[in-house]
C-alpha cells in the first residue's frame, strides 16, 4: 500500500493575481452606482481601491473635503437632532444626551421645559422632582446635579441668559467642548466641530486621523476644513454615522461614499443585505425629532409612552 506521504505529489500554491481597481470604480460618486456593484469580484475591486499608505497632507484634505461634498448632497436637511426653542433649551437637552439617545432627550424635554421653561426656574427645582422627570435619559442623579448647578450659574453670573462664548459655556457644571460647541454652533451661530463618539469613529474609519482625544480630534479636522463648514460637517459625519455608517456593523454596501472611504468591508457589502441595515429616514423610519425641521424628509419621532 503506497504512503499518501511519498505517493502524492504536492500542489503548488495559487498566487493571488486579484485585479487592481479599475477607474470606473474610482470615479463612482453615487449611492446608486455603488448599488450596482452586485458580484464578489466587483466588491473585490471596490475594496482594493483604498487610500494609498503614503498619502500625503495635501491629498489627504482634497479627499476629506470631497467626502464632505458628497454627504452634503446625501444630507442636505443635516440638523441639530436634539428638539430646542432657544439656547437655554439646547443647553440643557446637549447635558442630558450624555450616555443616550437624542431620541429619548426628545420624548422627556416637553415636560422638563414645562415645569422649568427658565435657568431661574430649573436653578429652584426640588431635586427630587426634576431626578423623576429625567430618569427616562439615564444616570439621572448626576445630571439633575448639572443640571442645578449650571441653572444657578446662568441666574447668577450671566443674568439669565445663556453666554454665546466658549470659555463662559466650559466654566458651567457638566458642559465640555462638545456640548458648548454645539450651543455655539445651533444657537448662536458660531462655527464648531462636535466630536461625539459617532464625529470621532468616522474621521478615524475614513483615516482623516489617528487620534483618540477629542481635543486633538477637533484640532486636527479644524485644519483640514475652513471654520465656515465647521457646524455643518459635524451635522453630516453624524448624520451619516448614526444612519449608514454604524459602529458594529456600517453598511458598506449601502454607503454613498464607499469609493472614497479606506475602510470599505469592514460592513456588510451586498447592497440588498446593506440596505436593511439602514436607520431613521434612509431606511424608511421616524427621525430622532418629535417636532424635525420642516424640510426633513423622514417622519416625526413619537412621544414618550405612545404606542
């Protein structure tokens, strides 16, 4: 009987001879052209044509700037998703959607602003009180605490009325960057970078940076983008990260800009499959908003407790 061992001869390995992208799957721009790239070996080729190692600075902000071209044509509604009236209430709404949906914000706000529509108000609040009507937002405690404090900061030091400059918003208990650059941005309309957890996944997946501190994150997209942009781009990468381009799972068959993005396939690829990962108005459902702007084109969150 012959050894398997001495009486097989030994296969030789296959190199890979996989195809470079081609330049029509460079030059694709649109959703509906991603869509059409329907076979494995097509999805091959997409994923091949990714940013070259060597990139240089130069290169690296003509691709961030069109990247930002292509959402605003993707989200040219791009808002704030947080329900406000004025700035006290944008305040208050940006503190209580730390560790939560703007969605939930949304639905416990009406009855927060109800019985505390003032900082004067809100700064004489029984804490007892405001803990139950926030508890929906979680860690209820702490924030009813920040809450307090920076409603009695607003009575006592700025007359009430909310300051329209960063250094006076990030001296108020429980506000940061984040929260005073959105303040600034939506309320007063000075331009800022937001750099929540979706602003700091995408800029890291689409190699605008390494970084991990959001500090350094808004410094170094400041210098890609003129300031003008600022508030608006952070609308869109947010937009986009909480729509299409998720944290677990982004749907890359789906994505507008998989072309120009390094980390294509770290999602699911087939367009059908991709699709159904979609969330709020891009996959046919309600917004975060109870009342969205009214060129919005997905429909109204509901209520808190409606069915």
């Amino acid at each position: 009987m012959t050894s398997s061992k001495s009486g097989t001869t030994p296969e030789t390995p296959r190199t890979s001879t996989a195809p470079k992208a081609p330049k029509a799957v460079k030059e694709l721009k649109t959703a509906k052209a991603v869509k059409e790239l329907k076979t494995a070996k097509a999805a091959k080729e997409l994923k091949a044509a990714k940013v070259p190692e060597a990139e240089s600075h130069l290169a690296l902000v003509r691709r961030a700037r069109r990247i930002n071209r292509e959402l605003a044509e993707v989200y040219p509604y791009a808002h704030p998703e947080l329900d406000f009236r004025n700035p006290f209430e944008l305040l208050v709404a940006t503190v209580l959607s730390a560790q939560t949906t703007d969605l939930r914000v949304n639905q416990t706000t009406p009855a927060l602003f109800a019985a505390y529509p003032t900082p004067e108000d809100m700064a004489a609040a029984v804490p007892e009180e405001m803990e139950e009507l926030i508890r929906p937002t979680g860690f209820f405690r702490a924030k009813t605490k920040s809450l307090l404090g920076l409603s009695a900061a607003l009575r006592d030091d700025f007359g009430g009325e909310v300051p329209g400059r960063l250094e006076d918003l990030v001296k108020l208990p429980g506000v940061g960057r984040k929260t005073a650059n959105v303040v600034l941005g939506n309320a007063f309309g000075v331009p800022g970078i937001t750099v929540d957890t979706h602003f700091g996944r995408l800029v890291r997946r689409w190699k605008w940076t390494d970084e991990e501190d959001p500090v350094k994150v808004e410094a170094v997209i400041a210098d890609i983008f003129p300031k003008s942009e600022w508030t608006m781009l952070s609308h869109r990468v947010i937009f986009h990260g909480r729509r299409i381009c998720h944290s677990r799972k982004p749907a890359c068959g789906a994505c507008p800009i998989a072309p120009l993005c390094p980390s294509y396939g770290e999602g699911e690829t087939d367009p059908e499959k991709a699709a159904k990962l979609l969330k709020y108005e891009m996959g046919g459902y309600p917004g975060q908003r109870l009342s969205p702007p009214a060129d919005f084109p997905g429909k109204p969150a509901p209520a808190l407790g409606s069915a």
